[in-house]
C-alpha cells in the first residue's frame, strides 16, 4: 500500500469546474466532492482526473444525480472519513471517524472536535453570495494529514 496520498477536496462547483482548480486536481491520487455537482459532465471530468468519492446535494436532481448517495462512508491511507452535502444531516452517532467532509454553506471551515476533522472546503464553482473561491488539499501520510486551503482570485 502507498504510503502518501494527495486528495483534492472540493465541494459546491454547480456546474463550473475551473481551469485552475482543475489544473491542482491533476495533481491528486483522489478527488473528494461534497456535493452541488449540478451537472454529470462535471462529475465524468472528475473522474478522469482521478477516483472520485461524491455525495449527492440539494440541486443534484437529475436522473444521474439520483444514484449518488446522500452520505458516504470510505478510507484512504489510514484516514476514515463520513460526507454529506449539508452538516445539519450529520448523524449524532459518528464511530470510527477520522475527518467528516460537508459543503453546502460555500463557506469554508476547518476545525477538530474531539479528534475529529470537520471540514468544508468552501466552493470552487460559481461565485455566490459574494464569498472566496476555495477547496481543499490534504496530504495523507499513515494515519497523519495536513491540509492547505487553496484560494482561487476571480474575476
């Protein structure tokens, strides 16, 4: 098993994959989207780019939208993780957890709570709500991780 992982965490692109976030993604081992895809050629670029673990969010509505799920469970190196699109749909009851990933607000956060990760790496699609461009880029080395937000200047 490979002992370094670079993931790209994104979450909230509606439709927009930028040039520039896609140009850091190249860069991954794996893509992590929070969910607010919009539309499946974005979700299909991703996948080309890297493998890919995807939740469905609340304007994922079409018909291939619908086999996403609406949370998920996975690992990668020796880092659990939980997604969902909206943090208000986190269960109370997380075991085994490491990070636990959401997007929704378009507002990035990243905080550790009883030596769990929450974190939302903003949104890289359309600018809303006059808030930063950003996602997210972990490195995972065994069970340690560090992450780098990434700020994307618009337009």
């Amino acid at each position: 098993m490979k002992e370094q992982y670079k993931v790209g965490i994104i979450s909230d692109t509606h439709g927009l994959l930028r040039e520039e976030v896609i140009n850091y993604l190249k860069t991954c081992d794996y893509i992590i989207h929070g969910g607010d895809i919009n539309t499946e050629d974005v979700l299909k670029k991703l996948k080309d780019i890297a493998p890919t673990y995807v939740v469905r969010g609340n304007n994922d509505k079409s018909g291939w939208a619908e086999k996403l799920p609406k949370e998920l469970y996975f690992t990668i190196g020796n880092i659990r993780f939980y997604m969902v699109h909206n943090k208000k749909d986190i269960s109370s009851n997380l075991k085994n957890v490491d990070a636990i990933i959401f997007g929704h607000s378009h507002k990035y956060f990243c905080e550790i709570i009883e030596d769990i990760l929450w974190l939302n790496p903003g949104s890289c699609g359309k600018r809303r709500f006059n808030l930063p461009i950003n996602f997210v880029i972990m490195t995972i080395e065994n069970s340690n991780y560090s992450i780098e937000k990434v700020d994307i200047l618009f337009e």
